[in-house]
C-alpha cells in the first residue's frame, strides 16, 4: 500500500482516496491525487489568515471597533446604529463570512462581519 500524501491545507497525516481525489477526515479539504507538492508552512498561514476591517487594518482577538452601518438585527425592532463602539472582540475563522464573535451592549453575543467595523 502506497502510503498517501499529508493534507495541504491543515497537514493531517489521516488522509484517505476518495474516488479519484484525496480527502482529509479533519478538516473536509479534497484535493487531487496527482498534486505531490505539500507545503506545510503554506497551510499553516492560510489557517491564520489576517482577517482586515473595512479600512484595511489588521483586527487582532481584545480589539475594540466600532460598527459603520445601521446593521439589521433578526428578532428585534431596533438595529445596531452607526458608531456603536463594541469591545474584546474575539476573532473566528470557521464561521463563514461572519468573523468577528462579540457583546454588543444591549443586544448581547452575535457574530459580526469584518466588513462592518473599523478598528478604534
């Protein structure tokens, strides 16, 4: 048994054919088995993508932002208004496009687009 290439995207070692393509159990990832070339430093960076906010800067976990938009907010008759300033954000990378887990005041835990803040 040949022994089957390491994922490029996360490097689990547990990968497994799937049809005529690789699969990793970890993370979901399918490639194709003619790709050789694994680069784990490559994987490593992309899981800890930069994640920017609307003007460009660098979010980090503990920033404080504040929102650009009046934002909508299901299952309330009021939204989130422009300016509001939202503390110790935390950031999260396998949540789709919503990037950002915080507490807003009055409205509580939500998830929130980088592309709604800017860094304070």
């Amino acid at each position: 048994m040949s022994e089957l290439s390491p994922c490029p995207k996360c490097a689990c070692v547990y990968t497994y054919e799937l049809g005529e393509q690789l699969a990793c159990p970890e993370c979901g990832h399918e490639w194709s088995a003619a790709v050789v070339e694994v680069d784990t430093s490559n994987a490593v960076s992309d899981e800890l993508s930069v994640i920017k906010d609307t003007a460009g800067n660098i979010l980090q976990d503990g920033d404080t932002v504040t929102v650009v938009k009046d934002l909508k907010v299901k299952g309330r008759p009021v939204s989130i208004k422009v300016g509001t300033k939202v503390r110790n954000i935390r950031l999260v990378r396998d949540n789709g496009d919503h990037d950002i887990d915080c507490k807003v005041d009055g409205f509580g835990a939500m998830y929130l687009k980088s592309s709604v803040v800017r860094k304070v």
